[in-house]
C-alpha cells in the first residue's frame, strides 16, 4: 500500500495542480454520469493529500448536507483508504466498517454507504478517487464498482489531458 505521504504522489498532486483548483464544472460529467449510473444521492471527484480531501466536482441535491462543503479534513475522508490501497473500497454501512466507523463524517454529514474508485495517474499515483454516498445502507454489485472504476479512469485520463496541454 502506498502512502498518503509518498513524496513521488505529492509531485503527481503538485504537478498537476488541482488540490487548491475550485470545484470544476468539466469534471462535474462525471460526477452526474456516477450519481445516475449508481442511483446515488452524492457523487464526488474527491483528491487526497496528507491533511484534507478536496472535492474537485461534486454532484449532490442543494439540501445535502455536503452542499456547500468544498474540503474536508483527512480525519472525514473515506476516499484515503481507496488512495492508499491503489483499489476501490465499497463500504455497504460505515457505521458497522472497521477502516471508518469512528469516522466524524458519518454523525456529521450523515451517509453510511460508500462506494470509491482511485483516481491513477500515467504513473501509477493515486491522487483521490470517484466516489457515491448514500445515506442508507447499500450492497454495492461488481458491476456498479465496475462502472465506477471506469469513469475514475476517465477522470484520471482528463487529468493527464489537461496537465499536457498547459504544457
């Protein structure tokens, strides 16, 4: 497993400069593909660095209680686990999750079922992931964890896209 830390992962964030990049509607497709495809309430292009979350897009209703949220600290990322495994994480009920259920983000934003893709570089880095949440229970199937991976991969791609034409 990789760690948050890593300093060849840190260079991937920093190279590509999105940590600090306002929530962008270019990747918000894919937020909208994710929350419809998975009939989930939240979708989000979420990046990870060693002391907070970002969330690069975020497809949730105006009432969410993520609505207006643009970062987290790490301590409310479920999407660290998927970065530092370099795999997805589906979590069916957080609350009852060993890797999250002291989690502050469950009492406080309310969703229990996750479901996240990393979000690789050309180079093999995870920056974050492409995640749903919902706040009921839910047994994600291989194929939703398959549509997800898939739409991280593209997200992934877009990333690297945008980098080399700044270039």
């Amino acid at each position: 497993m990789g760690g948050l830390d890593d300093p060849e992962r840190l260079a991937a964030l920093e190279r590509l400069d999105l940590l600090d990049a306002k929530p962008d509607a270019g990747f918000d497709r894919y937020t909208r593909l994710a929350a419809e495809m998975l009939s989930a309430p939240v979708a989000l292009v979420s990046l990870v660095d060693p002391r907070r979350q970002s969330f690069l897009s975020k497809q949730a209703a105006p009432d969410s209680p993520l609505a207006g949220v643009d970062e987290t600290p790490l301590s409310y990322s479920f999407c660290q686990h998927a970065v530092r495994a370099k795999a997805p994480l589906v979590i069916p009920d957080a609350r009852e999750h060993e890797l999250v259920r002291d989690n502050p983000a469950i009492d406080e934003f309310g969703y229990v079922s996750y479901a996240g893709a990393p979000i690789m570089t050309r180079d093999k880095q995870a920056l974050g992931t492409l995640c749903v949440l919902d706040q009921k229970p839910r047994d994600w199937t291989p194929e939703q964890v398959g549509l997800l991976t898939d739409l991280a991969a593209a997200v992934g791609s877009e990333i690297e896209l945008r980098a080399q034409m700044r270039r």
